[in-house]
C-alpha cells in the first residue's frame, strides 16, 4: 500500500504517530527526549530516527504543521466572520498558539530569525497569512490604511515572551486587544 507521495501507508501513519505525540508531548515539556516520543507515538526507536534522524528535526517539523494550521486558520476565519472578528480570533489563535506550545518557542526563534535557513518557509507563510486578514479589515474600514503584517507581527513578539505558568490567558488578551486597538483607523 502506497499513499499518493510514493510512501508506505505503514510509514505514512508511523510518522503522523510521532509527529502527534511529540507536538503533545512539547506542549508539556520543552526537555521531552526522543525515547519517550517513540513510546508515546507507539513506534520503535529506530523508526523515530529513521523519519527524524535529530531531535531538532523533529521539533521542526512539529513547528511547520503548527505554522500550516496556524495559515489555514486565516483563511478560514476570514470565510466565516466579518473582518474585524477575523484578526482578532487569529491573533487570539497566535496567543494560544505561543502560550500552549512551551517546547516550541526555543524553535520558534530560531526559525523566525532572518540568519536562518528555514526562515522563509515559516516566517513568510504566516506573515502572508496575517497579510490577508490585514487587507481584508483595511477593505472592511476597521484597520488603518497601509498596516504591514511584518510590522504587526513584530508588535505581537510580545506574547511569546508570557510566562506560561502565569495567568498567560489574561495577559496575552490584554496584549493583543491594544495591539488591535492600536491598528484601528481612529487610533
């Protein structure tokens, strides 16, 4: 059995199996080992390693499938709510998103820094997508004329630096709500 990549149905799962289980267990803990992704995916040690032969390309990988999601959601916010709404509930998504993925941000930063080599495959996907719900509010007359996603994400940073044993959930509303007051044509 073979799905349409040319691989292994067997292999196709195995992987998905990691990828799961590491993007839960990251979310628990940032020092989670290899072994104990293995066990929790179901998988042997060898068939870890054999789709993600470092611990860093596994991160990775678990950060490219949240930044999918993360792209998706624009779109799909965009189809179901009004502009404003929109931005605001991925920007909310975005908070979760950073509060909620603790094992992540050590490869969140890396890979958003413009010195890396994977920066375009994930910076630009999400700016694209925050570029979009922009353009939709500033269409809508809710967001200034001219606000730069690029800009907007470096004002959102912010929530990736809340302590996430705090009341994150408060801060982080706090937050983004005067980054979004901020970007309103009257401000």
């Amino acid at each position: 059995m073979s799905d349409d990549k040319g691989r292994r149905s067997d292999a196709v799962h195995n992987r998905e199996a990691i990828l799961s289980a590491a993007r839960l267990a990251l979310t628990e803990s940032a020092d989670v080992s290899l072994n104990a992704v293995a066990k929790r995916a179901g998988v042997a040690n060898a068939t870890l390693y054999r789709h993600f032969p470092t611990r860093e390309a596994l991160i990775l990988s678990v950060y490219r499938e949240e930044v999918r999601h993360l792209v998706e959601a624009a779109d799909d916010l965009l189809a179901e709510l009004d502009p404003a709404e929109a931005l605001e509930a991925w920007v909310s998504a975005l908070a979760q998103y950073a509060m909620t993925k603790r094992g992540l941000a050590s490869a969140l930063q890396a890979a958003t820094s413009p010195t890396t080599e994977m920066f375009p495959d994930v910076y630009e996907p999400i700016v694209g997508a925050l570029e979009r719900m922009l353009r939709a509010a500033e269409d809508a007359g809710v967001v200034r004329p001219g606000v730069r996603a690029d800009e907007v994400i470096l004002l959102l940073a912010g929530l990736f630096q809340i302590d996430p044993d705090s009341d994150w959930r408060a801060q982080s509303v706090r937050l983004y709500q005067l980054a979004l007051v901020g970007l309103r044509p009257d401000s």
